[in-house]
C-alpha cells in the first residue's frame, strides 16, 4: 500500500474506515425514465471523480406510482435491471407508492 493511500480514511478510536471498507447507497429521481441512461452515466462519472465507482451489479431502476413499470436500462454495455420492490436503506419501497407493504413487513418483522 503506497503512503498516500495509507492516510486516507476516518479514524474512530481504533478503527480506520477507507472507502474500500464501507459502502454508500444513493436515490436518484428523474419524471421522465428516458432519462436513466444520462443521469445513470452522468452519476457514474461524478462519482469517479472522487475516487468512487458505481457498483452495477447492484444498481437498479423502479418506477413509484402509477403508471407501467419501468423498463431495463442500457448504460454502456451494462444492463440496469428493472424492479417493482426494493429496499433501500432498510425500507422497502414498492412501485405502488403506497406505503402498506412496508408497514405489513414491519408488523411481521416485529
């Protein structure tokens, strides 16, 4: 590990975090699902210029509210898969926009 990698990170008590270490979610919104292969690249390339890279296995596209359900999106020679229900950040968020499924899995969890 070069010396300039080795300071970067946090340091909390004893423990160091480093990019490599954690892993960070974000939501992206658009009204018009034409626009997910500019915004999905335009993402990707603001995120590279922090030193961040967008995991594409896990990145997805879903619709919320009315209206039919989004399609696969192309983004370079990745495939973003479509979904109806996913979770994020610990809640699950379901194409309806209605918020009865999560607080069914809730009441179940509980």
């Amino acid at each position: 590990m070069s010396q300039c990698s080795s300071a970067l990170g946090i340091e909390v008590d004893q423990w160091k975090f480093t990019d490599q270490i954690y892993a960070n979610n974000a939501a992206l919104f658009t009204s018009d699902a034409t626009n997910w292969p500019s915004l999905l690249k335009m993402f990707h390339s603001a995120a590279a210029t922090m030193g961040l890279h967008t995991s594409w296995t896990i990145t997805r596209v879903q619709k919320l509210g009315s209206g039919p359900s989004a399609s696969p999106v192309d983004v370079g020679n990745k495939q973003v898969e479509s979904v109806n229900c996913f979770t994020y950040l610990g809640s699950d968020l379901d194409s309806s926009g209605y918020c009865s499924p999560e607080i069914l899995r809730r009441i179940g969890i509980a």
